[in-house]
C-alpha cells in the first residue's frame, strides 16, 4: 500500500499527528506486506527525516538524480503504475489521480462550514481538488460517527461507503506527579495545580472570545487561584480577542503561551488543574482526550462530537451563555466530588482509544476493498 505524508512536518498539526501514527505502525500490521511512502509527487524512503530539518534523500545519490531530471516522464509513468497497483491512503483528505480506488480520510468538513477560518489557498485547494478525490475514493474513514454522518449527508453517500475510525491521545499523555512537572512549568512561570488550560487555535469556531468573557467573570479569588493558560496556533486571530487577551494578562488571569514545544505539552497538560476546549466544531477532538489521558478534568462544549468522544466523562457547556459558563467553570474547579468522578471517568474514555486500534481498524478498511 501507499500512504500519503505530506502532512508530516517539524511542527506536527493534527492530521500530522495521525499521519506519522499511521505511518509508524501501519508496516508493523499481520498482512500488510509494504507500505511506500508518498509526498507532492515523489517516493519518501524515511518518513521520520520530515519532522526534523533534515532532508529527505529522495534519490540517494547524485546519478539517480540527474537521471531523474532526464528521464521524468518515464520516472512519473513507472510511479503512476506503482500507485495504480498498490492501494493509496490520502489521510489528509485528497487522492491523486493515480490513487484511483484508494481511501481518503475526510477529518471535518470546517473548511465548507467555517470557511473565514482557512487561507484562501486552502479555500482554492478544496474547491478545485476535493470532490475529484471523493470521487476517486473507493471508500472515505472520519474520525468519529458524528463526522461519519455529517460527510454522509453533505456528499449524498451511503453510510457503508465511510467508516468511522477513532484517533488516540499518545502514551506521552499520562498523569505525573509534581515532582516530574515542576522544573518544566517553572519554566512558563507556573506550578502544579496552579492554573487551567485550553489548547487550541484560536479562531471563532473554538469559542476562544466566550472562553475569555466566561474566564473574566469568575469570581476574583478562583480566577487568581487558577489563571487560564492558552496555548496554540494564533489561526484566524481577532482583534476583540487579541484585545481580551491583552487585557486579561494585564490584570493576572489569563496568558497566551503561543506555540508550546512538544515534548512540553504532555507536562503542561499534566500540571493543569482543568483542561476547557469550547470548541462548537470537530472532526475528533484529540485535546479533550489527551487531557483525559493525562488525569485532568475537562470541560468541553455541548456541540458537534465533542460529547461522543468524551464519553460521558466531560462537563458540557453551551459556551455562548456566559453566565451558564462561569458557572459550570467554578463547579469544574472547586467541586471535588466531581472532579475526582471525571478523572476517573476521563482515564476510563482515553483508555478506550489508542493508535494501535486506529492502525488495525485503518487497515481493516483498506481488507473490505480487496
């Protein structure tokens, strides 16, 4: 099989973060006999080298190169028939022609739903590219049953032409002791227990400017005790947020940690006294589920697979009635009773998902179209 990686990169989003799961454990999976690597038109022969800087030794010395530049239309016939005999995985919602029959991964449908949240070579992309891959598709995998249905409705297909497949927080996510989280979070300035945390892009589907208004009207004394932490890409960032933030620094209770190194982000998530993601919009939501992993409370939005894929474990919000949220807020931070039933319940749900199980079923779905 062929597995498209040119999600792969330093900074891993989060189709990244899938791809390289896949791709790690796909070639150790009973019957599956080769996995080929594929990126913007050209063979990948180690994957890993494009999450560091390294280069990638495409063709490993410089003849083959040079013959490459030579011979290119016999190079892109001799690919386009490899891909046509072998079955293509496109996890990051696009086939190439070559990739005919194959599977794509569809992880939301943000880009048609919130389209003022994408660069419009994005917006061009999807329009030119996405229905010719859906079209190629032998089959489609989202990430939840809630997105399964949602692309089932949008595209007018039957439900037996996608499968949903569950994605997974990795092992890095885990409760520590403080002990083992102390001289990182001293580093940001913090101290186990000692804050709440929401990591994700701040755009407007995230809810981030709710998040803040609700954050703004807590009690003084549980906001200074717990200030909010908001790490992420800065996406589609507005003024009247910037403006919040800005303003909420000044006065103590929330920071913008910006982009957070990944081998600190397990830690930070670890330290936290609450984990918020008020997102309304979501293929999975992988966040809520590393903080379940890591022991942490959660509190999440009531909408779109949030509550599917929290299992119970969440406290959901409407994170438009502000009021409502300061208020679930302070239950989720002073309510001890509550918050060891959902870190218990949290541990419960995240242990339910793995990257394992998301490779096995990933290639269960690639058997059903021998």
């Amino acid at each position: 099989m062929i597995l498209s990686v040119e999600a792969l990169e330093p900074r891993l989003s989060g189709i990244g973060r899938y791809s390289w799961e896949l791709a790690q454990r796909l070639p150790l999976i009973k019957d599956v006999e080769s996995v080929r690597y594929y990126r913007n038109g050209q063979w990948i022969t180690d994957p890993g080298l494009l999450l560091t800087d390294g280069r990638q030794p495409l063709w490993g010395n410089k003849p083959l190169r040079w013959l490459r530049k030579r011979n290119q239309w016999a190079v892109r016939l001799k690919q386009a028939a490899t891909m046509r005999s072998h079955l293509f995985h496109g996890p990051n919602y696009f086939l190439p022609p070559a990739g005919e029959g194959g599977v794509i991964t569809v992880h939301d449908l943000s880009v048609f739903r919130y389209a003022e949240t994408h660069p419009p070579e994005r917006l061009a992309q999807f329009e030119r590219y996405f229905r010719l891959s859906v079209d190629r598709a032998a089959h489609i995998i989202t990430d939840s049953e809630t997105t399964r249905r949602e692309v089932a409705h949008f595209l007018g297909f039957d439900l037996s032409r996608i499968t949903a497949v569950p994605l997974a927080a990795s092992p890095a996510f885990q409760p520590r002791t403080a002990d083992k989280i102390g001289a990182t979070l001293a580093h940001y300035g913090l101290a186990p227990q000692g804050y709440a945390l929401c990591v994700s892009t701040v755009e407007p589907r995230k809810r981030i400017t709710e998040l803040l208004h609700a954050w703004k009207n807590l009690p003084i004394a549980v906001r200074d005790r717990w200030p909010l932490m908001v790490t992420g890409g800065s996406g589609w960032l507005s003024d009247a947020v910037r403006d919040l933030m800005d303003k909420g620094a000044r006065e103590g209770w929330v920071r913008y940690l910006g982009f957070v190194p990944e081998q600190d982000l397990p830690l930070l998530y670890a330290g936290a006294a609450l984990f918020v993601y008020p997102s309304v919009y979501e293929g999975f939501g992988l966040p809520p589920v590393e903080a379940m992993a890591s022991g942490v409370p959660v509190v999440v939005s009531n909408a779109s697979c949030l509550p599917e894929v929290t299992g119970g474990a969440a406290m959901l919000v409407e994170p438009e009635d502000i009021a409502g949220f300061s208020a679930a807020l302070v239950r989720a931070l002073e309510d001890d009773d509550w918050r060891q039933n959902a870190i218990r319940g949290g541990l419960a749900v995240a242990g339910r998902y793995s990257w394992d199980r998301c490779a096995q079923e990933t290639v269960e779905v690639y058997r059903s179209l021998r």
